[in-house]
C-alpha cells in the first residue's frame, strides 16, 4: 500500500514534526511506501489564481498515487491553517478531484463518488484545547463537526472514505510520559487504517436525498444538526 | 461608524468585485467610512511563520479602528480561500484577538469576551451550491453550521458579534435580473447592520457551562448538534 503523507507546521521541530515521524515510520514498519509533502519547508504557494499549473499537476500525480492521504496539522482557528487550505485549493482541481463525470449518465458524481474514489483519508490534528471542549457538546464543538468542511465537504465530496479525526488535544502541554502515549497511540491507529470503518456519511442517491439534496423528511426525522447526514 | 471591509477573490472582475463595490457604496451612502483590505490585489502574505511582523501590525491596528468587520469570500471547500485564512491566522494574534487577561481575574477572556469585544461580524459569502443544499438538512451543511469555525471558533471566541451569513447561492449563474436582486439585498442588509440580532450563542459562563467548558447536561438537553450552543 502507498500512502500521501501532508503535513503542515511552520517549525519542524514542533510536535507535528515529530508526530510525521511516528507515524511514517509506522506505515514503513508495516510495509507500507510513504510519500511525504512538508507545505512549509516546499515553501508551496497557496494562492488560488489560474487552473493547471506545474506544481499542481505534480501535487495531483502524488495524490493520485495514494490508497492514503493523511492530512496532518495544528488546529488554528478551528480548522486547517492557510498553507494547507491552499494545498486543498489549488490541488483538489475540476477535472480531477470533482467534476468528473459518470461514465453512464454525463453527470457529475459527487458525495461518496469523485475524482478520488477509493482512497481513505485520515486527519491526524493537533489542539490546545482541553478533550471534552472538543468532544460532544463542548464549548467549541464536537472536531467531527468543527472539521466538517474538510471531513464532509472536502473528502466525501471527492469519493474518499474520511475516517475519524485522530485527534491529540492538550497539545501544548506534553511531557515526556504524554509524548510516549501519543507516539504509541498515532502507531495503533495507523496499524488498523485501512480496515476500521470509515465515518458513515450518506451517500448522495435518492434513499436519502431529494431532488432539491436535502434530506428527505423521513430521513432522521426532526434533526437538524450535522450528524443527521450519518447513516444508521 | 467605521467599517473593515476584507475580501479575497483572484479576479477584480468577479461578483465578488462586484459586490464589494455595491456593498461599500451602500455603507457610504448611509454616512460609514469604510476602509478596504483587498487581500489578493495587495498581495497579502497567509503564511504564519513568526509573530508580530510590520504588515500585521498595521493589519491589526485598521481592524481595532472598526466598528464593523465585513468578510467576503467565495465559498471553497466549505470553507475560506486560503489567502483569507491566513489573514485570520496572522491577524488574529494572542494579546490581541484572544488571551486578553480579565482586570479582575487575570484569566483569559474567550466566547463572547476577548480583544475584539464591541465589534460586529459580517460574513458575504457567494456559493455555487443551490440554495437548499446549504439549509437546514441540506447535503452541504447549514450554512451556519458549515461556518462555525468562523462564525463562533473565530468572531465570538474573540468576543465580536458575528451575525447571520449574508448567503448568496447558485453564484455561477447569475444574470443582470437576479443580480440586481442581489445587490438590492446587500443593500438592504447593511442598512440594518447594527440593529439586526447577533447569532446567540451561549457565552462562556457557568449558567451554560461545566468546568470541563461542555454544556450542562440541563442545558439544551439530548442535543448534540452545533445549535445546542445557541441561547433559547
């Protein structure tokens, strides 16, 4: 298996440095290539301007490559920093990521379908915030909604499988004793990435949807909020 | 009363140029001064590498002098383009924005409190989405659940009023008939800018929340979705 390994943190000698390294190295232990995109030390431009350019084509190459993409980064202002949202920008292109039609029908598939159908996609996100104002009902909201846009809009959007965030709050914080914790736990969940479920979001088919793509009242009845769109 | 007025769009010539022209015209007419921060034409740099640089400084001091903030992007992945990201992320510094001690407690003040209290925030957000995909249970998310990490992460952690989106949708097709509805509707939006109600959400005091910063289970009881968080 091959995995796309990006990551964003200006000091590589931060804790995201080394989180990249653990879990690297935990792909190769257990056989995996890893092809690794540092945004930071490429010094990878993020302004969306034209379509196609180079460094694009070979961001979308690397990308295309993968059965992973792991999607790494601090969380700043509940959600990823700019060099990152610019990798997503200017890589995740019409044509390639989305937009690309259904061989039978000539429409666009998205949700669950799209240009990258078949990879898993996990985000490994680092916060100072304590666990619970993260977790469900915590003051600055549960990190499956907080990340929705990327989870939801982003991965699901383009055919991936998304899976749950791994999560290391308290982050800045860690001792010795933590740190080992967090390398042990990063290289448990990477031993069992491409096997755990994926975060069930609904597919866009007409089971759940309507013809306006909202769900049908029968759906999860008289819910409103983000989690209505999980199935089950 | 002053207005901030920060946009990003690649292309002058845009319905995002469009509107910030109308929606600065409008605050005008009815006797605000307004000041422009087009990100993409002064070449803003997004890339948070180190603290306090002159180009922030000078950033921060025009959004201190505001009454009102404005924020107009296109709608990418869910999210801000990039360029507009890493204005929050350099801007909004700690000392400034947020980790502002209390006089009387020294803790920092956050949700509802912080260095920006007193202003509003207004997000002019164009999206190709239908109108329903981005409402209540629609498949992209509501609007202000799509926004949180603006919305209440950003603007009410850092103690603004942040106000319901001013959406525009299916922004890829728009004639000279519906965008004379649109600007009409900017118009008329902004005339009422400092009266209309904030979004509620609940401030961060012990009424609403536990120590751990969750909401008492008596409070919104069995919600979990992003609206648990919003007052009455």
């Amino acid at each position: 298996m091959h995995a796309l390994w990006v990551w964003a943190h200006p000091h590589a000698s931060s804790l995201n440095g080394r989180l990249q390294e653990v879990g690297r190295n935990a792909l190769e232990a257990a056989g995996w290539t890893v092809d690794e995109i540092d945004l930071y030390r490429e010094g990878f431009n993020p302004l969306l301007v034209e379509r196609g350019e180079a460094d694009v084509r070979r961001h979308q190459e690397r990308l295309r490559a993968a059965d992973l993409l792991v999607v790494q980064f601090p969380l700043w202002w509940y959600s990823v920093p700019a060099i990152l949202k610019g990798w997503i920008d200017r890589v995740f292109e019409s044509g390639f990521a989305f937009d690309v039609p259904d061989p039978e029908t000539g429409k666009p598939l998205k949700y669950g379908k799209g240009g990258l159908v078949g990879k898993r996609a996990l985000t490994v996100v680092t916060a100072g915030d304590r666990a619970a104002t993260l977790g469900p009902r915590g003051i600055s909201g549960h990190i499956e909604d907080v990340l929705w846009p990327l989870l939801h809009g982003t991965f699901w959007y383009t055919g991936m499988d998304p899976l749950r965030p791994h999560l290391i709050t308290d982050a800045d914080t860690v001792d010795p004793q933590v740190m080992a914790r967090i390398e042990g736990d990063l290289s448990v969940r990477l031993e069992g990435v491409m096997t755990e479920p994926r975060i069930a979001y609904r597919p866009m088919i007409e089971e759940h949807y309507d013809h306006t793509i909202k769900l049908h009242d029968s759906v999860a009845p008289g819910k409103d909020g983000l989690s209505a769109h999980l199935e089950g």
